[in-house]
C-alpha cells in the first residue's frame, strides 16, 4: 500500500479530486462530538486529498456486529474505532485485517511510524488514535463544594442524587474497588478473584437504586443538563465538549480515571480494504492526530503529534491541561488492562446483565 505523506496529499490536491478513482468506504464510530472530531481532522481532509468518499455511521461498542458481518460473509463496515480489549479479542478471533506498520506514515522529521507511536499502540489488527478516559462529572452551578474523589461518587449520604453510569461492567468494576479502598495498582489483582468481583459488585449495589443507565457517550452531559443525575461516569472528551462549545458549568474529577485506547480496525471481508487501510494510514498521520486534538480532549497515539496540539480549534483553551495523560489528571489513575478484559468480558457481561435483572 502507498504510504500517504503531506507530499503526496498536495500532489493529490494538486490534480484534483476528478482525476483519482474515487471510491466508498464505511467508517464506524461512537457519534457526537467524538465522531465530529474525527469528521473534521480526518474525514473531511481524506476526502478532499483522495477524491473518495466517506460514509460515517455510529455504534456503542464491542465486536457483536463485526463478528455477525463476518461470520454471514456480507461485510459493510470498512474501518471501526474500538476499544483496545475489543480489538485484541477481535484479532485473536480472525475477525479483523492485519495491517502493515510500515504503510503508516512517518513523523514529519522522518521518524519511523514504529517509533513515533506510543509504547502500546500498535497491534496485529489494530492503529491507535486516541489516550481516553472514563471520568465522573457533575454541575458545579448546582453543586457548589463538589466531590472531589472516586469514593465520592459513590456517597449518596455526603452528595445525595442520581448517578449515570453506563451500562456496562467495563470501569465501573474498576472505579467501585477504587472506591471502595483498593489502591490503583492492586485493582485487577483483586478483580482477578471471585471475592473481589463480589466486592466490586458490592459496592455497586450500595448506589444501584439511584444509578440511571446509559449507553451512548452522548448521553451523560445530556443527563447532567437536564438535572436528571447528580454526577455521571462520561468519557472525559464529552464533558469537555459540553464545557468549551455549549458553556455548561461541568466540573472533571480526574481522580480513580480508567484510561485506555481507541483504536481503527478493518473487519475481515472488508469490501473497500486497501481504501480502508489508506485511510487508517491518513487519519493516523501526525498531523491528523494532532488536528484531531483541536476538536476533543483525547490525547494523540503519536509523540510528533504533542507539540503540534495548541488551543482548542475556536476557543482560546490550552488543550494540554484537557488530556487524560496530562501529569496533575494520573495523581490516581489506573490504565484499562486490555489483556483482563480480553479474557473476562464475556464471563463480567453474564455476571453484570444477572446483577441489573435483579
């Protein structure tokens, strides 16, 4: 596959959209100001230097669709953001493309993509884009000595009110531990044993009556604007967004922050796969990276791309205090451990739909 540079993007531009054989592809992803960020830096861009075409459509996670389109042999997703466990999994299963570290581009001074991207980003099946976190927010207009820990948002007595939690045994078994005492490093060891799955269970079922369930990351700030919950488990680019472009009085607590990757994924069958991998090696270039950041919170998956993320694209708000990765936000942080969750998801997923029927 042609390595995509800034070169041959101006090249492209140069001779026109007409003159390249323009195609289709599918690219899927989780909606909102999310899926925007990605529309404006990647997307639009794609398009305009290729000629192709980009239809986007929203999902709210896992592998379930992708396993169906493959195992039915009728593929219509192309390229699809996922989390790191569901992209690891979804390898080990032969459900996705591998894709070729060399086609993705070099950093703008030439250093190999290999290096330039993050330890732990690039995989057999998968490119990262993004350093992402599940956070807890509330409104500090209606709370005016807001919580401050993890631990608070499981106080009802201390904050009284509904709390959103999505709907989902992925962080929230993590944040529950942490905030029921276990420290940062010792959470997947303890929720590696029957007793602690119990415990974290337990300490879920301390706000169970109050908790108001949601499914797609565009629904927790909504909740908190219309005063529905107290305080709500959000992806922190969401609250951030809701912050700079709509001026809602949202406060982060950083504090007990799962953070993980997301990350492109061709399925197997892909009808459009050389266009699909084209278009994962443009979207993952430094600058698209970069660009990306202008739009949302999430920290880039390539070094290069740090110093080139400035201010939020129209706003006068220093991005880098916005990222999860950014020193005083990992105080007490804890990375998803995608290898647990590659092995367990099905068995927490039983477990966690057995607890909500209660």
């Amino acid at each position: 596959m042609k390595k995509f540079t800034p070169v041959s993007a101006g090249i492209l531009l140069a001779m026109g959209a007409g003159l390249v054989h323009a195609g289709t592809i599918t690219v899927v992803s989780w909606g909102g100001a999310y899926t925007n960020s990605q529309v404006q830096a990647y997307h639009k861009p794609f398009i305009a230097a290729t000629g192709n075409q980009v239809i986007s459509e929203d999902y709210n996670g896992g592998t379930a669709e992708i396993k169906a389109q493959v195992e039915a042999g009728n593929v219509t997703w192309d390229v699809v953001d996922v989390e790191l466990s569901d992209a690891i999994r979804a390898c080990d299963e032969g459900l996705l493309e591998e894709i070729d570290h060399s086609s993705l581009p070099a950093a703008p001074d030439g250093t190999p993509a290999t290096d330039d991207f993050l330890p732990g980003t690039l995989y057999d099946c998968a490119v990262a884009s993004i350093v992402w976190s599940t956070i807890f927010a509330y409104d500090k207009s209606k709370m005016a000595d807001g919580p401050k820990t993890v631990a608070d948002f499981f106080d009802t007595a201390k904050f009284p009110g509904k709390r959103g939690i999505r709907k989902n045994p992925k962080a929230n078994l993590e944040m529950a531990l942490m905030a029921d005492g276990v420290p940062a490093a010792e959470v997947y060891e303890v929720l590696g044993t029957d007793e602690g799955v119990d415990r974290a269970f337990a300490k879920l079922d301390s706000i169970k009556s109050e908790v108001v369930w949601w499914e797609a990351g565009a629904q927790p700030p909504q909740l908190l604007a219309d005063g529905e919950v107290a305080m709500t488990t959000a992806y922190n680019g969401r609250i951030f967004n809701a912050v700079a472009s709509e001026d809602k009085p949202f406060e982060i607590v950083w504090d007990g922050q799962v953070w993980d990757l997301d990350l492109w994924v061709v399925p197997k069958g892909s009808k459009n796969k050389d266009l699909a991998l084209e278009f994962v090696a443009f979207s993952t270039a430094t600058e698209q990276l970069a660009k990306q950041a202008s739009y949302i919170s999430y920290g880039p998956a390539r070094q290069s791309s740090g110093p080139m993320v400035a201010k939020f694209h129209n706003k006068d708000i220093d991005m880098g205090p916005q990222m999860p990765t950014a020193p005083a936000n990992l105080t007490n942080a804890l990375q998803n451990d995608f290898e647990f969750w590659a092995d367990n998801q099905d068995q927490l997923n039983e477990r966690f739909n057995a607890w909500l029927a209660k």
